[in-house]
C-alpha cells in the first residue's frame, strides 16, 4: 500500500480523543501567510500536552514535528500539506486543506476544514477513519440535542418538559414559528424512535398505544 495512511485502523477513533489542525483557526490566527513561521500547539487546562513546527509557503503548509510509534525512537517527520482557497458568495475567500493521504495506492485529495493526528501524518478523518462521536449515538438522542439547541437559541431552557422561549427581539415571526415547528418534530422523531427501538421491552397494551 505505502503512503500517508497506510496501515489505518479497522475500527473507527473518535474525533475528540485526536489531535487536530483546523484551517479556518490557522488561518485568522495568521498562521497561513506566506512567509509565517512558528508552533502550534495543544493544551489542556492551561498545560501544554504537545507541539509542532510549522512554516507557511506559497499555497501550502508545511509541518515539522516528531513522532514515536510502538515505543521504538523518536522520528523527525516533515509533512507538506496543500491549502486550496475556495471564493465564497459574499467575497472573499475560505482555505481548506487537500488531504495527502494515499490509502490503497489512491490519493485521497479531498478539500476539508481538519486533518487528524494518527500514525505519522496529520490526514483527514477518511483516511484516519476517524468519527464524531455524535455520528455514533442514536438517531433519538441526535435529535432531542438538535431540539435543545434550537430551544437555548430562542432563549430557552433544553428539555421538553419545559415551555419554548417567546419570540426574541428582533427575530421575525417566520423564522419564530418555524424554530418552534422544527423543535416540535424534532423532539416527535426522538419519541418514535425511542420507542421503536425499545418496542420489544414494553407490554401488549403499551405498544398498542404508543403505534396506534
């Protein structure tokens, strides 16, 4: 196979236990002007965990950092990674990343916003077959979180239990009532699909009721 990505894992990691670089972040924090040189880093609770080199070239990135796999020495790996700059509809520009990994022989080459640790090359979550969590969870819970997130962005507390917030200021009934409307089915959905899958474990008459 050879390449960036060769031998990924047959299982899928999770998306927040991996180490990231995001475009976008990198790219207001200047990190992606020609000429730019310097580190990034990853912390937690204000202690630096680890971190790499970095320079800016003309139309890419170019990563310098080391790696230890399977306890053996430490590596030096220097790893160029390509930006393409996509026009936006109301002016201006947004950089994304050209994925260099080959998996199978095949360059991958998608454009994406991240490229994940793993192995020894930063990759996307493709060739690093790597999932967010929420990609994961059942289609109950994604849905009764999307309704949570539109009852907190009316200025409402989550949970069906509660009322959902009056029309903020501002905002125009339309897009009120479709908020609500929205909320409304979202957390239906969870309701069915909670049941149906957990249909086996209710009684005759309850299952009567619920599919009626």
């Amino acid at each position: 196979m050879g390449g960036y990505g060769s031998g990924r894992t047959g299982y899928k990691q999770k998306a927040e236990n991996c180490r990231s670089l995001d475009v976008n972040l990198m790219h207001r924090e200047g990190c992606l002007s020609e000429g730019w040189r310097g580190n990034w880093q990853w912390s937690r609770n204000g202690e630096v965990l680890s971190k790499i080199g970095m320079r800016a070239e003309q139309g890419r990135i170019v990563l310098d950092y080391r790696v230890r796999l399977r306890g053996g020495d430490w590596e030096p790996v220097t790893q160029p990674v390509n930006i393409s700059q996509v026009d936006c509809n109301f002016g201006g520009q947004r950089p994304f990343f050209l994925c260099p990994g080959i998996v199978n022989g095949q360059n991958c080459g998608r454009r994406v916003g991240k490229l994940f640790a793993g192995g020894c090359y930063f990759l996307c979550r493709h060739c690093h077959n790597v999932a967010y969590t929420s990609q994961s969870e059942p289609r109950y819970d994604r849905m009764l979180r999307r309704a949570n997130k539109l009852r907190m962005a009316l200025g409402g507390e989550p949970g069906a239990a509660n009322w959902i917030a009056q029309k903020p200021k501002g905002m125009w009934w339309r897009t009120y009532q479709r908020k609500r409307s929205e909320i409304g089915s979202c957390e239906d959905q969870a309701n069915i699909d909670f049941v149906e899958k957990f249909a086996h474990l209710l009684s005759a008459e309850d299952r009567e009721r619920f599919f009626e």
